[in-house]
C-alpha cells in the first residue's frame, strides 16, 4: 500500500510536539543550531535522548561528533525557532549564548537544557537518527512549552 507524503504529514501533524534548538559547533568552532520537533527521551538508564534531522539539513556533519545542547523553547520563543529554522548564516547574531558542558551553544531563556554527548547516529529514511547521553540538564520551573500542532506554532493552555 502506497502512502501519499502529503496525507502522511497531515496525519503527523495532528500529533502536538514540543519545539527545540539543538545547538553544536562545527569542526572550525563556529556556532551551528536547527529548530526540531523530532526531540523525544529514549532511555532513563542510561539517560538518553533522540533527535532526528532530514540528510539535507545544512551542517548536518557538525552534529556527528562531539556534544549538542537541545534547548527546549518557551511559548515566547517562536522568533527563535522561526530563526534556527532558517537557512540564515547569523542564526545566534544578538543571542547571549554560554557554552554548555560538551562546549555546544545554549541558548539564553530555555524552559529546559539538555547538554549531551553523540552516542550514536542511525539511518532512518530521509534522515539520520542522532542518539544522545544527557551529561547535564537544566530547566525553569515555570513557564510554558511552544508547541507544533497541525502545521502551526501553539501554546499550552494549563
């Protein structure tokens, strides 16, 4: 049976997924971050997280090796994400980023830091699987998530 990809991404789209920024540097330590929504924990013990990028994604060799911070956005955060979503080269320009512990940039005011080591990357389809270790977190105890729901930015009403 032959699915349609455009009846596959309504259908995906009907399922809400919080919005991240997973952040890196390159192999000339420069800066490099994507807005995802493919962000999901894999495993307590060992703390492990997943994330997936299309193989198209720019620099998506920087993500391969080393640490990446995955930067949960809040509700107020949609710039952000519209920014790292972009194909723009000053993706942190303005931004007051710190370096988390794998040295991978965080982004200033996220509801939740994970800072984690590649563990693994797999194939899947038309993109590459990354498999994270938690090395630390961080997180605000208030505040809201920014969600993705049916092809449109949304917030969680509590």
């Amino acid at each position: 049976m032959s699915i349609d990809e455009r009846s596959f991404r309504k259908a995906l789209g009907c399922f809400p997924s919080g919005v991240a920024v997973v952040t890196t540097t390159d192999a000339a330590g420069r800066p490099v971050g994507v807005t995802v929504s493919s962000f999901t924990s894999l495993s307590l013990h060992p703390p492990l997280v997943l994330f997936c990028l299309d193989r198209n994604t720019r620099n998506i060799d920087a993500f391969r090796d080393g640490g990446f911070s995955v930067n949960v956005l809040r509700e107020d955060q949609r710039e952000v994400s519209i920014r790292f979503a972009s194909r723009r080269d000053d993706k942190f320009e303005g931004l007051a980023v710190t370096p988390g512990t794998t040295g991978a940039p965080v982004l200033p005011d996220s509801l939740a830091v994970l800072d984690c080591v590649v563990e693994s990357v797999a194939e899947g389809g038309d993109h590459l699987i990354f498999i994270g270790k938690v090395e630390r977190v961080d997180y605000q105890a208030g505040g809201q998530p920014l969600v993705y729901f049916r092809g449109a930015y949304a917030t969680v009403d509590s």
